[in-house]
C-alpha cells in the first residue's frame, strides 16, 4: 500500500510540474493560444500537433521541468531529514502536498491560458451572430456572363508586420520586397492609410479556423462541441466554395500539409467538394517519395511547382476554376529553410519570409505570362497572424498594430474606399465573391460584408472589442442552425442527431 501511495504522489508532483510548465511555455511563446485552443487540438486527437513543435517544446522545457520537479520535492525532502516527523505523519503531509500541488498547477494553468473564456464558450449565451448572420444560401448572387477565374494563396502566418514601415509594416527594414508591392500596386484593404490589412476575431486564429471565416464568414466555435472530423464540417454554413462550385467552377485545393490535419479536407470536400492535394496525393500518384518528407510535408516549391501544373490543367477545360494555394514553409516555428534559401537576414525566420515572398512573387509573375491570365483574379491573403508573437514583438517597431495580410491582383471591380477600414477575416468572404465581379444582394455574407461596398462591417458598427467578446461566448444559433448539432452546454459537447 505504501508503495502505490508512492507512486501516486510521485506521478502528482510530476502533473504539476508538467502543468506548471507547459503553461509558462505556451504563454511566453504563444501568447494568442489559450485552453479553448488546446482543447480544440486535443479534442481533434494528438495527431494535430506539428512533432517539430512538439519536440522543441519538450528540449527547450526539459532542464526547467527536472528543476521545478526537484524544488517542488525539496520540503518533504527537508521534512524526512527532521526525526520528529513520523513516517505516518511524513507520509499525510505528502499525499496533502502533492494534492494542494495539483490544484494549484490548475489554478495556475487556468488563469494563465485564459480558461474564463473556455467557460464563456459553454456557458455564457450570445445572440451577436444570430442577430447579424447572413445565410449566403438565400442571397441572390449573380454571376458576370463571362466568368473570372479565382486563384487564392493562403499564405502561412503572413501579416503586416513583417513588411516595412515604410510601405506600412512594422519592420525597420525590407525583407518581403514582391509581396510589398502587390499589396502597394493592387488592391489592398487596410486599417491605415499605407498597406494594412484585416483584425483576427476569436475563433479565426489557426489555418483551418482562418480560411474557414473568409470563405464562410464564420468563425470555428467548435473546438469542444463538434468533431471536425466529420463530413458535416459546418453543415449549415454556406460560402465560397459552395457558390462557386453552384456555378460551375471546377473546384481544387493543393497544399504541402496532409488534408486531414485540422479538419481541412472536411472544409473543402463539405463545401465545394475540391479535388484535394495534399501530400498524400502527392505520394499516391508518385510525385513524391513519403520517406523524403519534410517540414510538414512537402515543401513550398514543390507546392508551386505542382501549382503551376493543377492551373494549367485547370485552365485547358472549359469551365472557369478556383485553384486554392496554402503556403507552409512559414508556420511557427521559425519556419522551413529550404536548402538553397537565400540567407539574406540575421533570423531564420526573416529568410524564410523573404525566400516565400519571393516564390509567392514567382508565381504571380508566371501566371500574368499565361493566357489565363486575362480571365483570372490572383488572391493572396495570410490565413491568420503569426503565432510566435516573441519574433513579431521583439522586432517590429513600437506600437505597431498587427492585422493580417491581403491583396487583390486582377479584380474585376475598382476599390474605392479600402483605405482606413475597420474589419476582419469574415469580411474576406463576401469581398473575394465581388473581386471576380459577382454581384451580391445586400453585400453581406455570414457575418462579413463585401468592403467594395459601402456597407459597414460589423467591427465599424460595434468596434473590435465588442465583437470580439461576443464571439467567445456560447451560441445556440451557431450550434444548432451551422453546426447543426444537438448540443449538450453542460458537457459542452454534441449530441448526434438522429
């Protein structure tokens, strides 16, 4: 009996430790990432986090973790060197310990990692998206008679302050030159007067949450009351891909990653049905060896090699395309140096942002040579903020405000008021729509509002904050009319519909 309560108080301190530290970890280094987003990747299975991650992690916490587990331990140690304490006294004092211990590293954990939202999400009710969402399913959208195909490239953790402050940024110097001027000499909707860009609302801040809201115009709110792994990915949400494939677009998404991660394949088979490749596909149809993977997958120049493939394939047959391109060499952390990279910079990170503006740029420029081209608006939009906030804030210039990145090359309508604006990710929706001269009733879709129009987005209604709290709060509407699901708010998680 002895010896399992020693194995149990051991295993407690060492939780606590474990929880101690990793909450210290996730907050210097992730300060955008709190316990909904942990509970959102644990309930999506562990095979959600990058292993390069993880394992940086476990090196950089492994030293701190012995040290705090041995100073943790050192009262009882001092407590057994005392001959006064009895075993069986030493013994209640311990088994005490290591309880108050684990509470605390709770205690801990949540009031570091946010963990008010989490219970905000389950229990508090909002009425904000019922209020203002715009069910694009029954808005009457039309289509010019010739249509214009529709490039998007999701660019991995692309914001404005990794341009110049100068164009706009928040750096001191140049490191992305070509995406600076896209943004410079095309339409860029801006917070400011110079190159600016889009606010990232809650519910909006990783890949798959990011793409969901500009191309729905809707949050993920999901991360404890739906399996992404379902094919009702937001069964009653309907955005860009939906519409586009009603019309006849031929519909493919290519990406470097494994489709599966995140729910991105759901995404994108539920709504739009694309053709998908990912890396499997790649592997699959022997383009790629699996043994050869890297980073988390393939790297970015296969992904616009092949990309320049898929488009001209796409743009042999007879009906308009939008090929969808999701960059990865620019994920936390630090990113993927591909071999050959120019080392221009002091960081990794700067080289591999300058080294994708410059694939990214490569790209655009190939695809004005080719007689696509005419017909084609090229998107590039970054699918959220950076998530290694140290790298941002420790190098951009102070005060710097930081929004996510966009540009629009080769719309078919002219922006006339994409300056100083106040908006967000869901806004992307209804404006990539009108970019490629489609019309929309009423310039709203989801919760975003067409920003060629000149309706007001919910952010210049109601301002950020405001929106933002709401979005953090449980939604009934959400649950039951996007995803629709049965939902359980005391457990907060679905019941299955039968």
């Amino acid at each position: 009996m002895k010896k399992i309560s020693n194995i149990l108080t051991g295993i407690l301190f060492g939780l606590s430790s474990l929880i101690i530290m990793a909450t210290i970890y996730i907050s210097m280094n992730y300060k955008r990432q709190g316990l909904k987003e942990i509970m959102y990747h644990l309930n999506k299975g562990v095979e959600t986090a990058e292993p390069t991650v993880v394992i940086e992690g476990i090196k950089t916490c492994i030293i701190p973790f012995i040290i705090l587990t041995l100073l943790l331990l050192l009262p009882i140690h001092i407590l057994k060197k005392k001959k006064k304490v009895s075993e069986k006294k030493l013994h209640r004092i311990k088994i005490g310990y290591a309880m108050v211990l684990m509470v605390f590293s709770f205690s801990v954990s949540f009031v570091m990692l946010n963990g008010d939202e989490y219970v905000k999400a389950v229990f508090v009710e909002s009425k904000m998206i019922e209020e203002n969402y715009v069910d694009a399913s029954k808005v009457d959208i039309k289509f010019p008679d010739k249509k214009q195909n529709l490039i998007i490239i999701y660019s991995e953790s692309m914001e404005n302050a990794v341009l110049s402050k100068e164009a706009g940024g928040g750096w001191n110097y140049t490191i992305m030159p070509e995406l600076e001027e896209y943004a410079k000499n095309n339409t860029n909707f801006s917070d400011t007067d110079k190159v600016g860009g889009f606010k990232q609302l809650d519910g909006t801040s990783w890949t798959v949450a990011g793409m969901t809201a500009s191309q729905t115009g809707l949050p993920i709110k999901g991360f404890a009351n739906n399996d992404y792994k379902s094919e009702k990915f937001l069964e009653g949400a309907y955005g860009l891909g939906d519409i586009l494939q009603k019309e006849g677009y031929n519909m493919e998404v290519i990406m470097g990653s494994e489709a599966e991660f995140g729910g991105k394949k759901q995404l994108y088979q539920r709504h739009g049905n694309y053709k998908i490749f990912d890396f499997n596909y790649a592997c699959n149809t022997g383009r790629y060896n699996r043994e050869d993977k890297v980073w988390w997958g393939y790297d970015d120049s296969h992904l616009f090699q092949w990309s320049k493939e898929e488009a001209l394939k796409l743009a042999q047959e007879d009906k308009p395309f939008n090929l969808v391109i999701e960059t990865v060499n620019t994920h936390y952390r630090d990113g993927y140096l591909e071999e050959g990279a120019p080392l221009k910079y002091d960081t990794q990170y700067e080289n591999v942002y300058s080294h994708s503006s410059s694939q990214i740029g490569d790209f655009i420029e190939w695809a004005k040579q080719q007689d696509f081209y005419e017909d084609t608006t090229i998107v590039v939009i970054g699918d959220h903020l950076g998530m290694q906030d140290n790298f941002y804030t420790n190098n951009m210039v102070e005060n710097y405000e930081r929004t996510v990145y966009n540009t629009i090359i080769n719309p078919r309508i002219e922006a006339k008021n994409n300056k100083n604006r106040n908006f967000s990710t869901f806004d992307m929706a209804p404006t990539i729509l009108a970019s490629i001269g489609a019309e929309i009733e009423g310039n709203k879709l989801g919760l975003g509002v067409n920003l060629y129009s000149g309706e007001k987005t919910l952010l210049e209604k109601y301002g950020f904050d405001y929106i933002d709290e709401e979005l953090k709060k449980n939604s009934t509407f959400y649950n039951e009319k996007i995803l629709q699901e049965d939902y359980d708010e005391a457990l907060g998680s679905p019941v299955k519909k039968k």
